[in-house]
C-alpha cells in the first residue's frame, strides 16, 4: 500500500478583469409600469412634494413591477394631467428612495426630462455635474440610470456619448438612453446608443403586438444591445399594454416600461471580460522569472530535478527533489518538495508543496 501526507500546499490566482457593468443591478428582467394615464400617474415624477408616493409605488407593485422609473429633475415635462412638472433634489430623497426598495421596487434614475428647456440649454458641463452630484447622492440606493428621455429632442448624438461616457466614470451601474420613437429615434441615428449599456426602446403608441415584436428585434440586431422596450402605451395596466409587453419579452426584449403578464423577460449571458492585457503580462513575467531563477538556483546547487510540461492550453515548469528519510526491507519514507509555475488563458500561478511518501 502507498500513502501520501501532504503537510503543506500553497498557491495563488491572480487575475484582473473589468466589467461593463455591475451584473448585481442587472436590468435584465426589468418590469416597471411608469406611465398610468387613468390615474394620471407618471412615475418619473414620483420624486414631487405632491405626488401621491403612496398610490403610485401600490400600483406598481399591484402590477408586478420589479423596478421605477424616477426623475431627478424636470421643468416641464408634466404628461397630460399630471401637474408635477417642476422637481429639484431635496434633501429626503434617500429616504424616498429606501421606501422603494423595502418595498421591492429597484429605482431607475432618469438624469435627464423632455419639455425642459431651462435644464437641457445648460451647458455639458452643468449636466455633468448634476450627473455626478446624483451619482454620489444616491448611487448606493439605485439600480440603473437613463441618462435623458427622448434625447434626441434637444442633444446631438456625440454630446449622449460623452454624457454617458462621463456617467460611466462616476458609476459601475447600467446606463441606458432613450430616444423619440423608432430605433435611433425620429432621424433613425443610432449612433446615440454608441457607449450605452442598455437600449430603451420607445415603439410609439397603438403598435400591434407583431408591430412590437418586429421593432424589437430590429433594434437587437442593429445595436447588439440589450433592448428595454420601454414606452409602447400611455395606461400600463391594461390587458392591452401587458400583451405588447409579453410580445416584446417573446421578441428578446430583456425588460419593459408599460407593463406585462409574464414574469421571465430577458436571459443575461455574462458579459464578456476585459482582461487587463498588461497587468496579466507584467505578472506572468514577473512568476516566470522567479520560478525559473528559483529552479536554476535548486537544480544546480542542491541537485534537483527540472520539470517542464506544455501543451495548447498549459505551460507548466519548475523543480523537484526527494529526499529519503527511511529505507528498510519494504518499507520507505521519503520528504517530497516542489516549486512550480503553470501558466493558462487568464491564470498565473505558483505552487509550492511540500509532502510526505512512503511505502509499507
């Protein structure tokens, strides 16, 4: 019988990587219901003195709504009946905010209001720095961002880019944009969604549900982004709008704006990382030459065994020697020591190992 005792195994992994974004605050699967005309509720403005908090995060959740669609601004976006057109930060918006989510509904900030001259004509750097006052107000209270709704209206394409590009500095959150009807909006540039993680689809109103099922998948195929259907009827709550919700789930669209009837809305791949190409090779250079000098300096002053083994998808090498404590008749005892380094895609480590054989 053999028998090993391995008294001492040290290794390491060391890897870098960054993501597009935080996959915990995933908007796959999203469901939020933020217009509500027959109440005239808007959820974007959930966040006015006078809304009725109450009524609209009951309705919501009497929906099946996993997240809300939350202004912190606007000057005029009012919709039709809703009078809540004016909104600044307050100093209660956290607590706001935490009511939402005890109560199961993941905020979505909207940076940005339509009919709001006064803000949209500020400067970039005015958006930037109200962006990033909400960023590190309320981040930690939030799952996502729309950097502006129906952007288009009054933004070019390239300033979208650099706001969200900036949003993107401040936050690890999803960042979505959201234009006029149609992929690209009005003038069809989707050159608007270029550095966004998520695409809010506005289908425009009385779409069939094939209607819906064609735009979305359109608007995957074109942008090879992930697709909120986010806008498609003005009273989320009715038979109606929740079939065009499901059509546009059954269409790949990974969330919805206007209400649905079915839960699963959206499958998320893991996003593909972005290896840190020279931290990786610093490191790999770094373990090579130390376990190399380390099994050169083994081998020629203590005589031990040099170890090399690659094929397509490993590089290992190093040093090995055994040292005999006992011999008698059948029975051996021997110590065991290896230093080694094996390099694979996305993983460099060192192992050091010490153990006991022996036969009885």
């Amino acid at each position: 019988m053999t028998t090993k005792m391995v008294a001492v195994l040290l290794g390491s992994l060391i890897s870098f990587s960054v993501l597009a974004y935080d996959t915990n605050f995933s908007l796959h699967g999203s469901r939020a219901s933020f217009l509500m005309m027959d109440s005239k509720w808007m959820t974007l403005n959930y966040l006015h003195p006078d809304a009725n908090k109450v009524g609209m995060r009951n309705a919501a959740k009497a929906n099946g709504d996993t997240h809300i669609y939350i202004y912190t601004r606007n000057a005029g976006d009012n919709g039709v009946g809703f009078n809540l057109g004016n909104i600044s930060p307050q100093p209660d918006w956290e607590t706001r905010l935490d009511e939402l989510n005890n109560m199961g509904l993941k905020p979505v900030l909207w940076l940005t209001p339509d009919d709001s001259p006064s803000i949209v004509n500020q400067s970039m750097d005015a958006q930037k720095a109200h962006f990033t006052s909400m960023v590190n107000r309320l981040d930690s209270k939030v799952t996502g961002y729309v950097t502006c709704l129906e952007c288009d209206e009054y933004w070019s394409a390239a300033q979208v880019q650099a706001l969200v590009a900036h949003l993107k500095t401040k936050t690890d959150k999803p960042v979505g944009v959201h234009l006029t009807s149609g992929l690209g909006g009005h003038s069809g540039n989707t050159a608007y969604y270029a550095n966004a993680d998520y695409v809010f689809l506005q289908t425009g109103w009385n779409k069939t549900p094939a209607e819906i099922t064609a735009m979305v998948k359109h608007a995957m195929a074109v942008t090879g982004k992930p697709v909120v259907a986010s806008e498609y009827a003005k009273e989320s709550r009715t038979p109606a709008a929740r079939a065009l919700g499901d059509a546009a789930c059954a269409a790949g669209a990974i969330g919805t704006g206007n209400g649905r009837s079915i839960v699963p809305c959206g499958y998320e791949a893991p996003p593909e990382e972005k290896d840190n190409k020279d931290t990786e090779i610093a490191i790999a250079v770094v373990g090579i030459a130390i376990a190399a000098w380390s099994a050169y300096y083994l081998h020629t002053n203590y005589d031990f065994e040099l170890k090399f083994d690659m094929t397509d998808n490993y590089q290992t090498y190093g040093t090995k020697k055994t040292f005999s404590l006992f011999e008698n008749k059948n029975k051996t005892l021997n110590f065991d020591m290896e230093l080694s380094h094996t390099t694979t895609r996305g993983y460099d480590g060192s192992k050091l190992f010490f153990g006991f054989s022996g036969t009885f």
